[in-house]
C-alpha cells in the first residue's frame, strides 16, 4: 500500500509549475531519481521528496511537469540569496571567471548554459531580470543537476559591469563587430575580476548593458569572411567563449590535484 498524500498536497505541488507560485511559496520542483539524490547531497534545503514506489502512478502522474512520471520528485527551498539588489554589499572574491547573461529566454538555454558553468568551474552566474527563472521546471531539468552546483544571482547586469571594472576587473561582451577572440589578450580572471557576457537569443547583447562593457568580443565564422549562418545560439556561444579563456589559464590542474 502506497503513503497516503492529499489532493491538497498534489496541487501544492503542480501549482510549482508557474512562476508566480514559485516566487511566493520560496520553493521549486526536481524530478527524476539522479537530481533527487543530487538535491538531497546539496546544500540546498529539500521539503520533501515523493517516490512513485510509496504514492503511486496516479498520484505521481497528477503531480509531474514531464512527458511521464519519473521515479522521484522532490520540493525544495529556494536559495535566499538569489537576488542582489545592492552589488555594493555583496561579496565576490578579488579574482575569478565569471558570467552573466542579459535577457536568456529560453529555458533549454540556461540549463545549457550552467552546465557549460559547471563544466568550467565557473565562480559565480549572474543573469538579468528579464532572464528566464532558473527554477522553471524546463530550466531545472536542463541543467541535469549542475543547478546544485552553481552559484546563481539575479542582479542589473549594467552596475555588475561597473562594478567589475571599479574593482579593477575586466568585462567581455559577444559581438558581431567585436575583436576576433583567439587573437585578443583576455583577462583569464586569475589576479582580477574578469566577466564574460552573454546576450539574448535574438537581440544580443542590450545598448544600457553594451556600454558598460569594457572589451567587445567576435568568435570569428570559417571561413571567416563566409559566414552561412547569422550568429550562433547562446549556449553554444558562451561554450566556445569559456571555454577560450579557460584554455589560456596559466595553471590547467590535473584530475588528481
């Protein structure tokens, strides 16, 4: 016999699904046994977890964001931190490789994107407001558990720039007019502050946040001068651009150090 759960407990648990929902309980919904266990062995604080095994198919089926139930599902907390509204009181180390991203909307993007973050050992994530929620269940399922190991802000990308540069740190934006990217000298953010950032899908890179940024950027096309395509997808962009300043670092540790 399966663990008795409420309707009101299945509905709590749907009503996840919406933003406003999320935003005004503080909680979100992972799904699937392995981000189960990855949120449990997070520092994340987990509200509860249900497992088909112990409520069934049907109670899972009505509670479920996916095609198909999985195994597990878990509720957690949101990380209280996540948005800054005073980048003057917030702590960030003197150096480090970091990223924000002006106005991603598409949830498949920014789950990319922060397993890109988590592949790189990126410091710390920021993105806009107007940035997709990373807790959308599209988002979460995308990042396939790297969520748990991101560090993730929402702030205004124009004042994180200047304050990047007050800090003596530099910042990168992606262009189609910038600097080819294997050719520039980049701040690979070992000695000071260096931020990479990345645009939205369709407009690129926002004018208030374009002229805040320090160095303008190009992945050049090959052949150069014959581009096929008109720009490359966000996620595949901050890929490439990542992982060109990480190739440059002075010290590339071994698995074993």
């Amino acid at each position: 016999m399966g663990i008795p759960i409420t309707n009101n407990e299945i509905k709590f648990v749907k009503s996840l699904e919406l933003k406003k929902n999320r935003d005004s309980n503080g909680m979100f919904v992972v799904e699937g046994e392995k981000m189960v266990e990855e949120a449990v062995r997070s520092s994340f604080e987990v509200f509860r977890t249900y497992r088909m095994s112990e409520i069934g198919v049907t109670a899972m089926s009505r509670m479920t964001s996916l095609a198909s139930p999985s195994p597990a599902l878990a509720v957690l907390r949101k990380p209280k931190d996540l948005q800054i509204e005073d980048l003057s009181y917030f702590s960030l180390p003197e150096n480090g490789l970091f990223l924000a991203l002006d106005g991603i909307r598409d949830p498949g993007n920014l789950g990319t994107i922060i397993r890109v973050a988590d592949w790189f050992g990126i410091d710390a994530v920021f993105a806009s407001p107007d940035t997709v929620d990373i807790f959308n269940p599209k988002v979460v399922q995308a990042t396939m558990g790297a969520i748990f190991r991101v560090r993730f802000h929402y702030c205004d990308i124009s004042r994180l720039c200047r304050f990047i540069s007050l800090s003596g740190g530099d910042s990168y934006g992606t262009f189609l007019d910038g600097e080819n990217i294997y050719s520039k000298e980049l701040n690979t953010g070992e000695k000071t502050k260096s931020l990479i950032v990345i645009g939205n899908e369709s407009n690129g890179i926002s004018d208030a946040v374009s002229a805040t940024i320090s160095d303008r950027l190009y992945i050049p096309s090959y052949p150069e001068n014959d581009r096929g395509s008109e720009s490359l997808n966000a996620a595949v962009a901050t890929a490439i651009t990542v992982a060109e300043f990480r190739r440059r670092t002075t010290h590339n540790p071994t698995p074993h150090e």
